[in-house]
C-alpha cells in the first residue's frame, strides 16, 4: 500500500501530465478563434450580421445595437459584450436581458468544441443555447417592470483597431493573458482532481450534493463536475470534464444530461457578477438560468425514458 507522500506525489505527475495535454488541446481552439474574430470585428462583419438580427431584437425589447453585443458574445468571452455595452446608452432593463442571453450563448464556439469532445452533440449544444437565450430573452421583456433605472456604465469609449498590426497586437496580448490564466487554472483544477481521487474523496463530497443533483436531474457523481463549471466556467473546467468522461465514470446519458444543464447554466460565481458590477439585478439573471436548466434535464429525462420504452 502506498503512504500518503507517495499517494500525493502520484497526484502531481498525473496531474501535470494531464494539465498540459488539456491546455494544448484548449489554446488550439481559443487562439485561432479569437483571432479569426479580432479581423471578423475589424473588416465590420460582426456588425453586419449584427444588423441583419436587429428586427429580431426590437422584437426582443431591445434597441437593434444590442445585436451586437449578443453576437460578440457568442465568438468571445463576457468581458467584449461588456466593454461594448459600456459605449451604448442602454437602460438597465435592456441591459438586463442582454446580460442574461450573453451568460447563457457566450463564447459558444470554444465552451461548445469543449463538451462536444465528452461525447454529447455540438449542434445540440449549440442551438440548445442560442434558443434558450431567445426564450428567456422573450420571458424577461414580459416579465421585468417597464422603468428598472439606468446602469452604473453608459457613454464610454473604446479603442478600436485601426490597423492590421493593432489588431494582431491586440490578440498577441489576449492570447498571453488567456494561456497564463489557462495554465494556472487548469493545473490548478487537476491537481485539485488528482488529489480528490487518490484519496478516495470524491464519493464523500458526492454524498452531501446529492439531494441537490436530485432536484436538478442530474446524477450524483457528477456533483464535483457540476461545482467547477459553477466556479470556473466551462473552459478552465474542460479538463476535469474530460478526464471524467475519458475514465467513464459516468455513463454517456449523464454526461449528456450534465452537458446541458451546464450549457445554459454555467459560471454562477465570476460570469455572474461580472454583470452586477454594472448594476445588474443578481436574481434577474441568476434564477432564470436555473429554471431554464432544471426544465431542459427534465424534459430530457423525459424523453429518454419515453424512447426507452
């Protein structure tokens, strides 16, 4: 039987090895987007696609310059949505719903590539997301009262590329930013991983979530997968979900199941009060996203218990 020095050494080695194969995987798919996106931005096509949604959007409730807003969301992380909702004069209902439909769409392209390597369906996942953000969008416009104030944010300015060679400056910053933060949070996560499951841990936090993964559908060993996307998000948290699924330590229809509840509802800590720090409503865009969860497990559940018999 190993000691504990030698149990905790193994830890490390599986870990790092496992880190830097999950960092790799993740930096081939952030980088190229994000620089794909940075020319999309800067020859104007984000804003082009922006404005042939903005009938959807006046639909919505919202001013047709929110588009854009909703669609940089999709390509790039919460905080370009953000700076751009700084130069718009928005009130804070507006603000509100397009925070809710960027927390559940943002950065589709990578968070989507990241859980349809465990197996679940990228084109499922994907419009899955993109509807939810229009439905609750739609709930949010009948439900919130007509005059909610302004933000704390409104008229600001933002540099915008003039050049090509801003534009790669730009990304070259962000790509050294995200592989940094990447690094660090993922090794972070695999320790935390390696040590959780050397020591047989992982079955006894398990137990006090399980009344909790019950209520939201969702198996009990998937509570330590389910706290990190809570925590971290789905990117920096792609490396425990593809360890987990690799050793298959949970069945496919579950890591389907967890794949959509964390689709829509991911993130609830740094994401979430990215938006209150300009003055968003935390319950606003807080509950929303839980109902919206609970009610796509379920009818899942559903669905495959129907096809089942």
């Amino acid at each position: 039987m190993l000691s504990q020095k030698q149990t905790a050494i193994s830890a490390v080695k599986k870990a790092l090895q496992k880190s830097k194969k999950t960092v790799v995987w993740i930096l081939k798919i952030i980088l190229p987007v994000s620089l794909f996106v940075s020319f999309l931005q800067y020859w104007g096509v984000i804003e082009l696609i922006s404005a042939a949604l903005t009938p959807l959007f006046i639909f919505l409730g919202l001013p047709g310059e929110a588009a854009i807003v909703f669609i940089s969301s999709i390509f790039l992380p919460l905080y370009a949505p953000i700076a751009i909702i700084a130069t718009l004069s928005l009130s804070l209902r507006e603000i509100t719903i397009l925070a809710l439909m960027c927390l559940i769409s943002h950065n589709l392209i990578v968070e989507t590539a990241v859980q349809s390597k465990t197996g679940s369906s990228a084109w499922f996942i994907a419009l899955l997301r993109i509807s939810s953000s229009i439905v609750v969008a739609l709930c949010l416009n009948w439900l919130l009262p007509a005059d909610m104030g302004r933000a704390l944010l409104s008229g600001q300015t933002v540099e915008v590329p003039t050049s090509v060679m801003e534009v790669l400056l730009n990304w070259v910053k962000m790509a050294c930013n995200i592989t940094i933060k990447l690094i660090i949070i993922v090794t972070l996560l695999m320790f935390l991983q390696s040590f959780l499951k050397e020591f047989h841990w992982l079955d006894k936090l398990s137990k006090p979530f399980a009344p909790i993964m019950n209520l939201l559908g969702l198996d009990s060993q998937s509570s330590f997968l389910w706290i990190v996307a809570q925590i971290v998000g789905l990117t920096y948290g792609s490396a425990v979900l593809l360890e987990e699924v690799n050793e298959h330590a949970l069945p496919q229809r579950q890591v389907n199941l967890l794949n959509y509840h964390i689709a829509v509802n991911h993130s609830l800590l740094e994401d979430t009060f990215l938006f209150v720090a300009i003055g968003v409503p935390i319950l606003w865009i807080l509950i929303p996203r839980l109902i919206v969860a609970l009610i796509i497990v379920w009818t899942m559940r559903a669905f495959y218990y129907f096809h089942r018999k």
